[in-house]
C-alpha cells in the first residue's frame, strides 16, 4: 500500500508542477504585464516604473523560480486591484466554493446513485430508456442556461429561493442544482454500468444461492464494487465543480473563487489569476489522489496496478 501511495503521490506532484508552470507562462503569453497593469492611458514612463516596481524588468527564468519558491511557501504576492495578500483573498472567498461543490455534489449522488442502481435492475426496460433519456438532456443542457431558467422560476415567479448571494443557506440550492445536474448524466451512466457488470458476477449468483435478500445482494455485495469507478468519478466530478464555479458563481453572484477569478480575469489582475488556477488545480489533484487511494483500500488489485 506505502508503493502504491508514493507512485500516486510523485505522479500528483509532477502534475501540480506543471499546472503550476503553466499557470505562470500563461500570463506572460497573454501580453505585456507591465501594460496591463499600468493601463492603457499609461505614458511609456509609467509602463517603464511599473516593469521596475513589479520587477518585470528581471529575466523570465528569475521571475518564474522566484515566483515558484514563493507560491511553495504559499505566497502568491499582492492583487494589483485588491489591494491585499493574494492568500487572504483566497482563504476568504474558498469557503463559498467548497459549500457549493459539495452541495451540488451531494446531490448530483442522491440523484444518480438510485437512478443508476434502478436502471441497472430494469435493464432493457422503459425505466431504462426513461433514466438514459434524462441523462442525455443533463449532459446536453448548458448550465448557464439551466441556472436563468432556475432563477426566472424559483426566484422571481414563486420567489421560493434567493437569486444571487449567500447570506443564507438557501442561496446556495439553485446554484448547487446547476452544479449538480452537469454532474447526474456521468455518475448515472456510471453507476447503470458497474451494476450491470456486478449483477451478472458469480459472486451475485453465489448470494442469491444462499437465499441473500435482494435489497442485501445490491447494496452489500452489487454496489460495493460497482462504487470503484464512482468514486473516482465523483472526485473528478467535484474538482470540476470547484474549477467551473466560475460560470455558476458569475450568474448567481456569489463572491467564492470563481467570481474572484473572473473579476481579477476583466481587472487584469494576474497574481490572483495565477493562484486561482494553481489553488484549484491543487484540489483537483488531490481530489484525484484520495479517491485513487479510496478505491484500492475497496479493491487491493489495483494496489499492483
């Protein structure tokens, strides 16, 4: 099991090198830093003092291994817009993102998870079809779509839920089912394709022969190991909800990471564009790295994989 850890763990740290490269040279090749920040009225004296002051004059290679050494001790510098520590504006704002993930996580499984376990059983059936259908126009439906109907329906025609903010817990059910819905088609289809595999096992026939309970043989011995696949996917899933917060955080105006992004994305302010996408990168990574070691305490085949 320590192998099996300490491959995954050098593959997620080569990763998170990587993203976060990319993430540094990504900015530059956008343009000329210094003009952005100084602003497109700026003198050629003014983008001169702000290279200087910001030290864009220095050599790429310098900037990139200060910033590197800096970001590993989990200084991200100073939002030219904000005014403040990079980290602070992310520690504060990560509490909104990490709710709203795990409530349109937590329901994407309540949906998918019974849906998929009862196609699986109905296999071939109208529920069947009826369950693939629905998963077909979740993966279909645009979010930001969903996310207006939503608003124009719950919130302004029987004004039931709050349409922007996160005062209180409900502001964040509408935007939770946005996430939740892009979420549902995978984990069904996912979930309908392990049973199926587990159902026709021997192992099933052997629980049925010793006169097992059915509700037993699905849940104790079925979705045991049709879980393997989900619960990676699951942990992919919330990492792209973390990361495509952004669309859903903009349209119900909630201040978590991904509205800090896209406002430093239209502010031009590069030190929080940089460490959004490495803070969030991370998570995904580490997402991806707990569900790996999950899933080989479920099955210890994989731990020689």
């Amino acid at each position: 099991m320590l192998r099996f850890f300490l491959r995954r763990f050098a593959v997620a740290v080569l990763v998170a090198l990587t993203v976060l490269t990319l993430a540094f040279m990504l900015t530059r090749l956008s343009g000329d830093l210094a003009v952005s920040i100084a602003g497109p009225n700026a003198t050629a004296e003014d983008v001169e003092t702000v290279r200087r002051v910001y030290g864009l004059d220095r050599p790429l290679t310098v900037q990139y291994f200060d910033w590197l050494g800096n970001a590993l001790r989990g200084d991200f510098g100073e939002s030219y817009f904000f005014r403040d520590r990079v980290s602070n504006l992310i520690a504060s704002r990560m509490p909104v993102t990490v709710t709203l993930g795990l409530v349109g996580l937590v329901l994407a499984l309540v949906v998918s998870l019974p849906l998929g376990i009862l196609a699986a059983v109905r296999e071939g059936s109208w529920v069947d079809r009826l369950v693939g259908l629905f998963a077909m126009i979740g993966q279909a439906m645009p979010s930001f779509w969903l996310g207006l109907m939503l608003m124009v329906v719950f919130g302004l025609q029987l004004a039931w839920l709050p349409i922007s903010g996160a005062d209180t817990w409900e502001g964040f059910i509408l935007p939770g089912v946005v996430l939740a819905f892009s979420a549902i088609p995978s984990l069904t289809r996912l979930t309908r394709s392990g049973m199926i595999e587990a159902l026709a096992s021997d192992y099933i026939r052997t629980a049925r022969a010793k006169g097992l309970t059915r509700l037993s043989i699905l849940v104790k011995h079925g979705f045991r190991n049709a879980a393997i696949p989900v619960v990676a996917i699951a942990a992919v899933q919330l990492g792209f909800m973390l990361g495509g917060s952004v669309v859903i955080e903009t349209v119900f105006a909630l201040h978590g990471v991904g509205y800090l992004a896209w406002e430093s994305i239209s502010k031009n302010d590069f030190p929080v564009v940089q460490a959004v996408v490495l803070v969030l990168a991370l998570i995904y990574i580490g997402l991806t790295l707990l569900a790996d070691l999950f899933n080989a305490v479920l099955d210890p085949r994989l731990r020689s994989a």
